[in-house]
C-alpha cells in the first residue's frame, strides 16, 4: 500500500493526515502555534514557528503510523490565504508574517481603490479588503520602509513551509487569487496592478498549478520528518480550494458550507465568466482551469466559541448546546448578528459589531445560543442568496467544519438554506484536499474528480423542514435589516472602542 501526506497550515496550528492509495486517513497528527497580537487589529505569526510545526508534526505522524518512509510517496499543502511572509535575497524572512485576519490596513484598502478603479474588480475580481495581501505590502512599504528595503520577494505562509522543504520558490493559482495582484481569468500576475503600485514583477513568485510538483524533500528536511528524501512535493492550494477538493466541490450543482473560525459558502465555477460585481470573492481553483466563488462570515464558529468562553467557560460545546433541539426557530424572538470581528459578506465593514436583539426575561442561556447558532446560519445564508440572485442552482450543500458536528445545527443549516445538507463520513477538509492533491499528482487517479470519487465519503442527509424554513424565511428577512440599522450605531461606538 502506497501512501500521501496532506499538510493543513492552520491560523492556530499545522495538521498532517496520511492518507492511503484506498483514501483512508491511517494518522494524523497536529502541532500549535502562537499568535501575536502586539496592538489592536494586527495579527501576526513567525514562520519559522510554522516550519518547526510542520516538522515535528511530520515526524509525529510518520513515527506513529508505522508506515515505511518508502511507502509514501508525495505531500502537499493547504495553506491559510493572504499572509504576507517578506523575504530578503537569502529567502530569509525580514519580519513576522501579517496574517489573513490583521485589519490594520484600511487606508491602504482605500488607496487601492482609488489607483486603480474598474481595473479592480474587472482583473482581480475582489474588492480591497483588509485580509488580502496587497495592503499589507503596501502597509509595510509606507510604515516600515526599512524593513520592506530588505525585501527582495514576496511569498504566503505554505509557499514558505514548502519552500524550507524542497528548497523551491513557488506560488499556486488559487493562493496567488486572494493577493489582489493576480489576473484571475489570464492566471498570471497583473502588469497593470503592479506597474500601479511600483511593484517589479520580480518581487513575485513564479506561477504554478495547485497540482503542480515542485520538487522533492531537501535531505535535511526529509531527516527532520522522518521521510524518504525523493519524497515528491506537490504545490498545494489555498485552504478554502483544498476545502473545496476534500469535500467534492469539482462540478457544477455542489455548493460547500465550511463552518470553522469564519465561515465560508463556496460554489464551483466552470470558467471565469460569472460576474458577481465584487460582492462575493472569485478565486482559482486548486483543479485546473476552474475558479470558484465565496461569501465569508468572519466569525461564523468565532462567535459560538466567543459566547462559549464568556458565557461558559470550562464548559464543552456539547453541554453549551444542551437544550436547543427543544427550542423552535427564532429562539423565541431573540436573534443576534455575528458581526463580533466585523464583517465580510455581503456587507465589508471592519467597524459593524455584533447584536442581541429581542432579549427579554424569558430568555435561557440555551435560547442564547441557539439563536447565535442561527445568527451565524443566516449570515452564510446571505451568501447563499447571492449565488442564486446570480442565477445558481443551490439545492445540495456539503456541510464541513463545527457546524456538521452537531445534527441541530446541520438540521438548522438545511431549513435556513431550504437545500438538501449532507455531512461528511470522514471529513478532514482542506487537509485531505491537500492529500488529494499529492494522490493525482503521484498518478494514483486520471483526475482529482477521479479520486474524489475514492476519497470523499457522503453520510448522513438533511432535508429542509417545509414549517422550519417559512418561519425561518421570515425571519432572515429581519436579520437583513439589521446591519443597516445598527450600521452608524456602532461606527459611533467605535470611538470607544480600545
């Protein structure tokens, strides 16, 4: 039996799953990481902390396994998306890495906007957001000019890890799609974007397919994970694409809902040709000559661990959530917005924060948190009404993430969506999307929908409630009012804000 490893470099931590030829997870194993967090908005991590991570995973999972290092063939990653890691002419990183959920960089957003106009969405095909990586360069340019003079390229957090494991400098379509710097439909790097922003286009990385081999193992990094040093390295993909892969999204007619940290609905597009104008992300897909198009919730599972903490600390989910299947839709007129960290889709706003609206005595804590449970589901669902104002078919949703754990809220997910919601029978996500990358690159299957076929396994299915869904279709449309109306509420409160 022959054997891939798929590498997941998370926000909090880097998981490992091995993976055999019959798409079975044989082992796992994961190592955290810390985030640093020096001032208000920014987010950061060290890379090298991501690199002694992913070895001492690898070296986890292959000593535990018991698999011979020669039985495993190929690896590949799925990266978190946006973190900008700044090297010098050695690859040496110059400072910390700015992570996807750093907003420090409004003003950049705002001076993107303005250089470049239509051009914006018309070549990248999303708007300026805090989260992608062009700010954050341009932020860096303007605020640390020494450090960005050290710089001699640009690559994100898993370009980085691969690059310590094959020693080659690369970056893959899907990934390079969330930098606000790619041309999405021509697949190359904008000459427009960066000739607007003084960037060479020696500051970027070459272009690959997620599918791509880069190399094989370095033998020193072979050594350190316990691995054959002709080990072939796979490119990998950003890890809502490797999502997307593990979880059968490669046609038309299958739509993700991922429920983690945010929240993401994802929908497979065949070409480039949907125009959403800019309201919901357009990116690469990690199978080749696709793309896909997403709505964020920024916290989505954020907002259910938050209340956890705050409200039960110590407590599991599974106690939090004791009661709920008891409760009706609309958690007896209480409902809450999960805009705690701001928001994404459909509303780009750094400054909205969160509600409790309808709160009165009757109200238990699992009234609480069965409404921030459906608060989280009407968000995704917003994006989910998008897709079909743009003429999509949405009548079967792939749950991942927090959410498919719990039968109530997949149950929830299926009314509020009115589709067909399957779980998964051994979900792993972007970490088996990652796995698949490597199987189709080693020549295992023709063809990733040739292996998904092997390696995603549907379970259980959740038909919408004909009641359930009326009364949340009511519902919905007041969550919709809520952002406007608590819009300038809460930019007056920000003045308070520390």
């Amino acid at each position: 039996m022959k054997y891939v490893i798929g590498i997941d470099l998370g926000t909090s931590a880097v998981k490992t799953l091995l993976v055999s030829q019959a798409g079975e997870v044989v082992a796992e194993a994961t190592k955290e990481y810390p985030l640093y967090h020096e001032h208000s908005g920014w987010s950061e991590q060290e890379p090298e902390d991501w690199v002694a991570g992913t070895l001492a995973s690898l070296q986890e999972l292959t000593a535990k396994s018991g698999v011979s290092a020669d039985d495993i063939e190929g690896l590949s990653f799925s990266g978190q998306m946006h973190g900008l890691v700044l090297l010098d002419a050695d690859n040496k990183p110059v400072r910390r890495a700015i992570l996807w959920n750093d907003t420090r960089t409004t003003a950049q957003c705002r001076e993107i906007e303005r250089t470049l106009g239509e051009k914006l969405l018309s070549v990248t095909r999303n708007p300026a957001l805090e989260g992608f990586t062009l700010p954050k360069l341009l932020w860096v340019r303007e605020k640390e000019p020494e450090a960005f003079a050290k710089a001699s390229r640009f690559v994100l957090p898993k370009d980085y890890v691969r690059y310590r494991l094959d020693g080659t400098i690369r970056m893959d379509l899907s990934d390079a799609a969330g930098t606000l710097m790619l041309d999405i439909a021509g697949k190359k790097w904008s000459e427009d974007v960066l000739a607007a922003f003084g960037i060479s286009p020696d500051f970027c990385p070459p272009l690959v397919e997620a599918g791509a081999q880069t190399g094989t193992l370095l033998p020193e990094a072979a050594g350190a994970a316990g691995l054959a040093a002709d080990t072939k390295v796979f490119a990998g993909g950003a890890d809502n694409a490797c999502g997307a892969i593990g979880s059968g999204i490669l046609k038309p007619g299958v739509t993700l809902c991922s429920i983690g940290t945010s929240g993401v609905v994802l929908t497979y597009e065949p070409d480039a040709s949907a125009d959403y104008e800019g309201k919901v992300h357009f990116f690469n897909h990690g199978k080749e000559n696709s793309f896909y198009a997403m709505g964020v919730t920024l916290a989505a599972g954020y907002s259910l661990s938050w209340f956890r903490n705050t409200f039960a600390k110590g407590e599991s989910f599974e106690a939090l959530t004791a009661g709920i299947a008891d409760i009706k839709p609309g958690s007896n007129g209480l409902l809450f917005t999960p805009y705690i960290v701001g928001e994404r889709t459909p509303h780009p706003d750094a400054v909205i924060r969160g509600s409790f609206i309808g709160m009165d005595g009757s109200h238990t804590r699992a009234h609480f948190t069965r409404a921030v449970m459906e608060g989280i589901t009407f968000s995704l669902n917003e994006s989910v009404a998008l897709f079909r104002a743009a003429g999509k078919t949405v009548d079967k949703i792939v749950s991942i993430g927090g959410g498919a754990k719990n039968p109530v809220w997949l149950q929830m997910q299926a009314d509020i969506f009115g589709a067909e919601v399957v779980a998964l029978e051994n979900e792993q996500g972007p970490g088996l999307g990652a796995a698949m990358l490597a199987a189709a690159g080693c020549g295992w299957f023709p063809s990733l929908d040739a292996c998904a076929d092997v390696f995603v396994k549907h379970a259980k299915s959740y038909l919408p409630s004909a009641e359930s869904s009326a009364e949340y279709a009511k519902l919905f449309a007041i969550y919709q009012q809520v952002y406007g109306r608590t819009k300038e509420l809460n930019e007056s409160l920000n003045a308070f804000r520390n």
